[in-house]
C-alpha cells in the first residue's frame, strides 16, 4: 500500500494500466498515461532546479496539467501549494511570499491577472506556463518563463529522498488573523485520509468520482487522491452553474459526488433523472440543512448519503453512516478510520455525556501545524489530553475550536463555534481580512464583518460600516463594487449597512461585541 503521496496513482499504474484514471474535458488518461505524465514532469521540475522541500505554486483552475503537477512535485521531493483559482492577486501574493514559492505553475490568462504583484515576490524564481507565454506576459515580471510541456523529458526519475512524515503540502485556509494561513500536511496525512475515506465509501476500480471542488480545499483534493488510491477514475469540473454538474454526472456516469452545503441546496432544487447513476454523495463544509437532505434521498433513491465532518489541520474527522441518518438527525456521526475524537472541557479533561466541549482530534492525520507560524500553532496545537502509556511518545492533537457534545452512544453534535470565524458557501472566512480591505479606501471609520444565517450559504457576510464625518453621504454601491474587485467572490458581502449606533459597541476587552452587534440584524435577516 502506498506510503508516500505520489504513490496513490504510481502504484495503481500497474495494476489498472488501462483503466480510465483522469478526465478533463476531452482528455482522457488511463493509468498508465498518468503516471507517465507525473513521472516526466517530475523530472522537469528536477531539471529546472527543485531542490528538496522547495514550495512549488499552483495557480490554475482544475485541468489535467493542475492534477500531475501535484503528484510531479510530491515525486519530486518538492513541496506543492495549490492556490484556489478564485483569490484575487493580493491574496496570491501573500501565499506566494508567505511560504517561500520558489516555483508557480500557471496560465497565461491568470498569470496576467496577478499583475505587478510578481515583481514583489523575491523568493520567485520561475514561472512555468502551460499554455504557450505570449509578448504580453513577457512585461508582467521578470522571473523566467517555461513552458510545461514535458513531453521530451524522459520518464526517469532520480528525486530527492524524502520521509512519509516529512511535508509534502501546504493548504492555505482563512485565518482569525485577517491573513490566510498554511496548513502543512506529511505525506502520511494526505495517504492515510485518502485511505480512511475510500474505506468507508467503499470505493473500487469502477468508481467514477466528479471533481467539482476547489483542489487547493482538502475535501476537494481528496476526491483526486481517494480515486486514485482506489483505481477509480477522477473526471473534473469546473463548473458555472448546478445543470452543469448534473450534466457532468449524467454524461460520466459518476458514482460519487461530494459537494458543500449550498451547491447541494440548488442541486436539490433541479430535475434528477429516475437512472442517475450516483451509488452516494457526501457532504462537509458545514451542515446540510434536513430539508435539503430529505430532498436528495427522494431524488436519489439508490444514492446512499454520507454527512462529514471536518477540518484542514487534521483533514477529516467524523462522519455519519447512512444507516444512522434516520436514527440521528442532526448528528456529526464518529471518528472516522485513523482518527480519534475527544470532547473536552477548558483544562482538558472529558465531558460528560451531553455536556457541551471543545472537540479534539488526535491521530496521525493531525497535520503538521501551521508554516511560518509558531504562535497559532502553539495555540491550536497541543500535547493530547490523554496520558500516553509508558511505551508511547506524546502525541499532539489539534484542537478545532468547535463546541460539540457527545450522547450516550457515542455519537457527536454540534453546537456553535468559539471564534468569530463566518462559514460561508463551504469556506471558513475570516472577517479581518474583509474588514483590512475596507480600512484600506480610507472612508470609514469603524467597520464589522459577520456571518449572518442564510438558507443557502450557511452564513451570508454582513459589513456594518461607520463613515467618516467627511464621507456621510458613502455610496454604499461603490463600497461592494470594491470588495468585488480586491475579494474573491466568496468573501464580498451581501449586505453592507451603515450603523444606526456609533461608536460600534464593546466587549470587556475593548474589541467589538461582534454577538451584540449581529444580534440587531439576525432576526430581520
């Protein structure tokens, strides 16, 4: 069984050289193709320098080139960063500078996007194209460009040694700080998740998993790495409306889909044909409101829902079988495979049956910590709750933030958040960083973000705002039409509105009383 993160398709090679392992469009590549593909590109990266634990950027939609590239890289002994398409140019910025990117894999479309921003990354050394570099690019920045195309480059590979322990990825997600952080993951997180989670779906050869998430999102890049680790065929999606999944599934006879709360809510809403092939469907991201639930599983007869849960720094944690939907509702499910879920109190010792804790996740999933970030680490990261035995070493554990309780049975439920984090359209956002971009216009005085509760987004983002006294009359229009240009579209509010009591209250430690304030917009919402 594979140990190292480029092993899932590597090893499957040989054993479905023939069978269908990725779709793109109308590019189809069976295993064999793959893994000479991940092979030659592997040694591409090579050729241009990639020293050991290198950080590698891949900034492009989900295409075949974004999928080897990965791989490539892990064989390499790089170490790759793959950043959601949607990120503006600042953002990209940060992560690029952030983590060191000596490498980024791009397009010539998304490479123009990103600007005069290059020109402040120094630690960029070269740009890999996969499309061919125009004259216009040739302006944007001075790191070198190549081209991908490793078509030339023979299939041998002679790479930097590595350890299933050592990193192999850095996931960037929203940070209570305003920026976004990494999350560093081993080779033996990304392998055992994948793992885990084939086990429980039962995934096999003739399995044909829809990519239809973001691969820089761990639930999204899992859908590649359990595919593959189970011999199935990984097809991908980038997709502009629910019809086209629907399309998608019908045309690739897909048999697996996951997806976040709101694609599923406008998903239920559409025309599912009486042979839809789907053997299941997942959900994570947050919770998958009931009504929308009991709309699938009619539409989805022989579909069989699993309901997870999750969190980038220990990848998956719980989930619910299908056979215990009916019994507990609302429920988060167990500890999935290779995991161990605890509920703790504020000193670290157990709940009780029904009483409301902090769950901590424990196990080898637990991902390295945060890069470049001793602090939080620190903060989130710390020696498990549970005495160790004399033959074991302390462990680490992660604790998640989230206040859940456990029945007699085992079985967890949530219950709220303990940060101000707003979980929105399956991303956790951090106000901060909308509320730095508001700062910036030099308008307002005081400014709040908050997740508000919407039917399909989970949380819909609010800014109550206080001008300055020389911008009273604030064109409220041009406020959002800013945040549209500098937020990717996940993070711009939906409701912007200028507060009817100034200054914005405080809490005891004199930051703002974020609950106070939602709560004047929460039942008009």
């Amino acid at each position: 069984m594979p140990e190292y993160f480029h092993e899932l398709p590597l090893e499957s090679a040989p054993l479905f050289p023939h069978r269908e392992a990725l779709v793109y469009q109308g590019e189809r590549l069976d295993y064999l193709a793959l893994a000479t593909h991940i092979r030659r590109f592997g040694q591409r990266l090579l050729d241009l320098g990639l020293s050991p634990l290198d950080r590698v950027g891949i900034f492009l939609e989900k295409r075949i080139e974004t999928v080897c590239s990965l791989f490539s890289c892990s064989l390499a002994g790089g170490v790759f960063v793959p950043i959601n398409p949607a990120l503006k140019a600042d953002q990209v910025s940060h992560i690029l500078n952030d983590c060191g990117i000596r490498f980024l894999i791009t397009s010539q479309s998304r490479l123009a996007a990103l600007g005069a921003t290059l020109e402040h990354c120094p630690t960029l050394e070269t740009l890999i194209l996969v499309d061919e570099p125009s004259a216009d690019t040739q302006l944007i920045a001075r790191q070198p460009r190549v081209p991908y195309d490793e078509a030339s480059t023979p299939p041998l590979l002679d790479s930097h040694a590595t350890l299933p322990t050592n990193m192999v990825a850095i996931l960037y997600t929203s940070g209570s700080t305003g920026k976004p952080k990494g999350v560093v993951l081993s080779h033996q997180n990304l392998v055992l998740g994948a793992k885990s989670v084939a086990r429980y779906l039962e995934l096999t050869q003739h399995d044909r998993l829809l990519c239809a998430l973001p691969l820089s999102f761990d639930y999204g890049l899992n859908q590649v790495n359990t595919a593959f680790l189970s011999g199935a065929c990984a097809v991908l999606l980038n997709y502009l409306m629910p019809h086209d999944v629907l399309r998608r599934i019908d045309a690739e006879q897909i048999t697996g889909l996951a997806a976040v709360p709101p694609l599923w809510i406008q998903l239920a809403q559409l025309s599912w044909p009486a042979s839809c092939s789907l053997r299941y469907f997942t959900n994570s991201g947050g919770a998958l409101p009931q009504q929308t639930l009991n709309q699938l599983r009619v539409k989805l007869p022989n579909a069989s829902p699993y309901l997870m849960y999750g969190l980038t720094e220990a990848f998956r944690s719980t989930f619910l079988p299908p056979s215990e939907i009916d019994r507990r509702p609302g429920s988060m499910g167990k500890a999935i495979p290779y995991a161990e879920i605890l509920v703790v109190r504020e000193d670290g010792t157990p709940c009780a049956p029904h009483e409301p804790g902090e769950l901590v996740h424990r196990g080898p999933l637990v991902s390295l910590g945060y890069w470049n970030d001793a602090s939080k680490t620190a903060e989130r990261f710390k020696l498990s709750p549970t005495t160790p035995t004399p033959l074991q070493l302390p462990e680490y554990a992660v604790w998640s933030g989230d206040t859940v309780k456990m029945d007699d049975n085992g079985f967890l439920y949530f219950v709220g958040r303990r940060d101000d984090m707003i979980k929105t359209s399956g991303y956790r956002v951090s106000p901060t960083e909308i509320e730095e971009v508001i700062y910036a216009t030099g308008l307002v005085d005081e400014v709040v973000a908050l997740g508000i509760p919407h039917p399909m987004l989970g949380q819909a983002i609010l800014l109550v705002i206080v001008p300055l006294q020389s911008h009273e009359t604030l064109d409220i229009s041009q406020l959002k039409s800013l945040c549209q240009h500098k937020l990717p579209s996940f993070m711009v509010p939906q409701q912007i509105e200028i507060a009817q009591q100034t200054p914005l209250p405080r809490n005891n430690n004199g930051k703002f009383d974020r609950r106070l304030i939602a709560s004047w917009y929460s039942s008009s919402s």
